[in-house]
C-alpha cells in the first residue's frame, strides 16, 4: 500500500471528470471550478491523496428524493360555479388536474377561479388556477408566456375610432419581431441587466428583447379601446406578454428545473420541475423573472405612448397594469398564479390596487379592487376563460363561416384582424358567459367591480397561420 501511495503521489497525469466522480463528486455546474482547483494544485505538486481530500468538503450531500403526495392530501378551494352541460364538464376536468397537480411535494395550498380551464396534460396547472409552493419556483406554471399582463391608460376626451387608428398603424401582431428600421427602443440599461443574469445572458434573448419590443403576439393578445361607464373618458387597454425573451426565458429555465426534478423528484410530472429557491439557479432565476417583468412592462408603455403621440391625445390621464401567468413570492410561499391576478395592494412595487379584468371583444374590461381573498389565496381572475377548446369551437360553429359569426356577435364595434383573416376562436361565443363570471367574482367576494369600459372596438392578431407552416410553404 505505501508503495502504491509513493506512485500516486508522483503520477502527475491531469484530474479528469472521471477522477472526480470517483471521489463521490457528482457532476453539475460546479465541475469546471472543481477541475482547475485540482489540476492547479496537480501542477504545483500535490498529489491526488492531497487533492482529494482538498475536495472533499466539497461533496454535495446525496439528495433527500421526495415522493408525491397521497391524492387529497393538500387540498385546494374552488371558486367556481356549474350552471350547463359544458361547464360541468369543464369543472370536472380543471378538478382531476388540480388534485394531480396538488401532489407535487412543494405544493402547500391552491385555488381556482371562475375562469379555470384545462391547459395541458392531467397534472398540468389550469388556466385561472393558483398554487402556493415552498422554497420552489416552477416555471411549467407560468407557461411560455411570461408575465402575460394588462394596461389601461387613460386618453381623455379623445375620439375612440382616432385612437384605434392610431394604434392600428403603430402597434405590431402576429409572428416575429419588428425588421430593421421600425424597431422599438429597448432601455440600454435593461439589456446590461440580461447580460448579468445567465438566464438571459444569450444572444437569442438578446436579439429578441429588441426586435420583440413593441409587439403583442398573436391568439388571445388585443389593443382595446373604450370608454369608462364612470367618467365617459377613452381607455387604450392592451393584453400580451413577455414574447420571445419570456419564451426563452421559459425553455431555459424548464431545462434547469429538469435536471433538479431527476434528482429531487423523479415522479414529478415534468411539467411541475421545480428549481429550488435558496440555490444560486433558484436566485438567478427570480432575478430574470424580475427583468422579464420589466420589460413586459416596457413593451406595453412603447405601444400606448406611440398611441398617445400618433392620436396627438393632449390629456392623458393614469395609466396602470396588471400581470398573470407569473410567480409572486408572499412570506416564504412562492405563489404560481396561471392565468390569476393578484389581488392584494402590495404584491408589487408598481401595484396599485386595482387590476383589469378583460372579458371578450363585445364586453366591457373590469377595472378590479382586490379583495386578498382567502379562499383565493389572494388572487383574482384574469378573464373569462373557456369551457372547451378553440377547435371544439370551430367544430361547433358548423357552416357559419367566421365573417357571419363576427358580424352576428359584435354588431356595431369595430373589429380588426390585424395580420390575418377572422379568428373566430377569438369571437365572443369562445368564452364563458361574461355575466357569469361577473356574477361569480362578486358572489365568492374575490374583487370589488369599481368601473367598466365599455367597447368601441379592439385589434387582434387574427387567423394567422403558424409558423411551421409558413416555413414548409417557403421550402416549396
């Protein structure tokens, strides 16, 4: 043995990966560090005996694997009511994915609102549904669309149809970002904050957080104009979220809470992946999540200040927003709201107590004041949401084309597709009923309704082809 300890000691071949794991390191991010440690102590003389021990307080302790949760175990409120047929389905189906999703092991507590819909395989968080983890942040669980938000400003005196031309000729839906020339401006001091976060610090983030500024998406995304039933003033109200960077943003962060979720919960569905708050990825990604935020909230002021300037509007009065489909941290629980606004006065620097309650195109938006409701662990809903999905629509809609369904469901507003033909999966028949939701959110006391503004019309995206195809239609 001491001849074989003499030979290590003066071997100086290079620590590898394989030297490491031999030593009970397990491979990670901290690989890199650990290698040069080890080949810079391998060059100054010391031997591997002395190497290894160097290293060893430096072994992670073997992960605690946490199982599931018994079914039932962790329970969740239901504010939401069951009047026909499709609802009762509906119901039935957001209730079988929410008792799945509650077994996550950091799941404490969770709710749904009058707006809850499927959104994804059983297990997967449903639209209008909230659920409260500890020391986790799940990024499945506010989707691809981060932050998706909305932001009221108010135009005064101005004429509504001005307004909507305006925005008409400023705004940018569907696909892609803006080209060359007719790009928004995006805060330099923004993007030296992505390229400190290694979240964002990529060159497509990057690009996008650019190209992607000033634009709104397509699907459920809108730029409404209305008048408040209050005061007769015109409102500009917009809907979209974080674009590109939020979607990248999610990829990469799915891609981390994996490589915990293999280690600390196998049997976790791979939607619910968790990244742990307290470690530096958990750290460095709430911060992106904050800078996404921020730029959320850039994109929607750069299209209703380019409105104000293009309408000429002289008397601009307040302007606030909103976000869902975002995580809010409240005491030491992370709350996931899919499709829930926070309903609690400080949830945010910037929060004011109000949020807006957007229900379909031919309906007013609800300016809100949460109530913090218990039973709604502080949130309330977002929309009006679906009892089944867009292609059940269309297949419902039978030979009425989407122009007939349009001009039978908005009579009298103006309606613009802005970068394609009719979506009638947008039209209002596609939503729940708007005075049932109201009717709910007053009855289960989740927001006090202080205004309505009324429709004059709004632009959407419109039936836009997909990407996908767009692209095999140009290999051809």
């Amino acid at each position: 043995m001491k001849d074989r300890m003499m030979v290590e000691e003066n071997t100086y071949d290079p620590v590898t990966g394989e030297t490491l794991k031999d030593w009970g390191h397990r491979p990670g991010r901290q690989f890199p560090a650990l290698l040069k440690r080890a080949n810079e102590m391998r060059a100054e003389g010391f031997g591997l005996v002395r190497i290894r021990q160097e290293l060893e307080g430096e072994i992670p302790p073997v992960p605690v694997t946490l199982d599931l949760r018994a079914p039932g175990e962790v329970a969740f409120h239901e504010n939401i009511d069951i009047a026909h047929v499709d609802e009762e389905d509906n119901v039935a189906k957001v209730r079988e994915t929410m008792t799945a999703l509650m077994r996550t092991p950091t799941i404490e507590a969770g709710a749904i609102m009058p707006d809850a819909c499927p959104a994804g395989p059983v297990g997967t968080i449903p639209v209008g549904g909230v659920a409260a983890a500890r020391n986790a942040i799940h990024p499945g669980m506010h989707s691809a669309d981060i932050c998706c938000s909305v932001m009221i400003t108010d135009l005064g005196n101005a004429d509504p149809k001005a307004v909507l031309d305006a925005a008409q000729s400023v705004t940018h839906f569907g696909p892609g970002g803006r080209p060359q020339g007719r790009r928004f401006t995006t805060s330099l001091k923004l993007l030296d904050a992505f390229r400190e976060n290694p979240f964002l610090d990529n060159p497509k983030s990057m690009r996008m957080a650019q190209e992607h500024m000033g634009t709104q998406g397509d699907g459920n995304h809108f730029l409404f104009v209305g008048r408040s039933r209050a005061t007769g003033r015109t409102a500009i109200v917009t809907h979209h979220g974080s674009r590109g960077p939020g979607a990248v943003l999610y990829k990469n962060g799915m891609a981390v809470a994996e490589r915990f979720r293999r280690e600390l919960s196998p049997k976790t569905p791979k939607q619910n992946a968790w990244i742990p708050a307290d470690t530096k990825e958990g750290r460095d990604y709430w911060e992106a999540l904050q800078l996404i935020r921020k730029w959320t909230k850039a994109n929607h002021n750069a299209i209703h200040q380019a409105t104000v300037e293009a309408a000429r509007v002289g008397d601009v009065g307040d302007r606030f927003w909103n976000e869902h489909n975002f995580v809010f941290r409240r005491g030491d629980l992370y709350y996931h709201g899919k499709g829930a606004t926070p309903a609690w006065g400080d949830y945010a620097a910037d929060a004011t107590g109000l949020t807006l309650i957007p229900l379909n195109m031919s309906e007013p938006v609800l300016v809100a004041r949460g109530k913090d409701p218990a039973h709604g662990l502080g949130f309330s809903p977002h929309g009006a949401g679906r009892n089944y999905s867009r292609s059940e629509h269309k297949r419902r809609m039978g030979s009425v084309t989407p122009e007939q369904m349009l001009k039978a469901e908005t009579e009298g507003l103006d309606i613009r597709f802005h970068a394609g033909g009719v979506d009638a999966s947008e039209l209002p028949s596609s939503y729940k009923k708007a005075e049932s939701v109201v009717g709910q959110i007053k009855s289960y006391d989740l927001a006090e309704i202080e205004d309505y503004i009324d429709p004059y019309g709004c632009i959407m995206a419109g039936d836009v082809p997909p990407f996908w195809a767009n692209r095999k239609k140009r290999k051809r």
